[in-house]
C-alpha cells in the first residue's frame, strides 16, 4: 500500500520530508492515505471538504450443506467483519492522532459521512495548514 510506504519512509528517512496537500475532496481512501502522513505534514487547500466514514460491506451469506459447514461460514464472515472493524479504527486513530478529535467522535459520525471543511479540519487539529 502506497501509505505504508509513506509510513516507511518517514521512519526511515527522518530528514526528508514527505507532505501530503489535498485539494478539492480527500473522500474514502484518501482520507485512509492521509492518515499515513504524520499530522504536521497534512495540508488542504482552501475549500478542500474531508470525508470520514465507516468501511462498507455487501455481501450474501449461503448456508448450504452440513450444518458444521454452515457454522464455518457464518464464522468466517464474521471474523471477516470483525478484522475489518480492527483494521478500519486503527486508520481512525492514526488520523485523529495529535488531534482534538476523539475515537468517540469519529465513531458516533463516521457511519453517516462525517464531512470536515479544511478550516474545520485545520481548528481540529486534523491537518497543519489550509493553503
């Protein structure tokens, strides 16, 4: 993943520094990208709308055959969404990290499409700069 490589680098390569500046709308997966950034290198230009929002999943679920085959799906499906959940909050503490939002927050809007203007996100502590 592109993001862990930002992660990587920045590690890796302290004295070099790699900034992220989002224009327009950083939906979905670039808010997932920007989290990779550490906090201070997050810029947004002026009118940039951010999205946070939960993972989405569709998916049918057949049970047919033996009824220990049928527990094993339901399971499998499950740890499926359970994993998905872990790996989803972990991106929402890394974007948040050094922020005045809270887990809680993000997890009380982020079902309904929490959109943040770069002024707010800027005030929340979410990004360095508007530009």
């Amino acid at each position: 993943m592109m993001g862990e490589d930002i992660r990587f680098h920045s590690e890796q390569e302290p004295n070099r520094r790699f900034v992220l500046l989002g224009k327009a709308a950083i939906y979905s997966a670039g808010a997932t990208f920007m989290s990779f950034f550490a906090r201070p290198n997050r810029y947004l230009t002026r009118g940039t709308r951010l999205m946070i929002h939960e993972r989405k999943l569709q998916a049918n679920v057949m049970l047919d055959g033996p009824l220990t085959a049928c527990i094993a799906n339901l399971k499998a499906k499950l740890n499926e969404i359970e994993h998905s959940i872990q790996i989803q909050n972990e991106g929402f503490e890394n974007l948040i990290a050094g922020s005045s939002v809270t887990m809680e927050q993000v997890l009380k809007r982020a079902p309904e499409n929490w959109y943040i203007e770069a002024n707010e996100a800027q005030s929340l502590g979410l990004i360095e700069g508007v530009i």
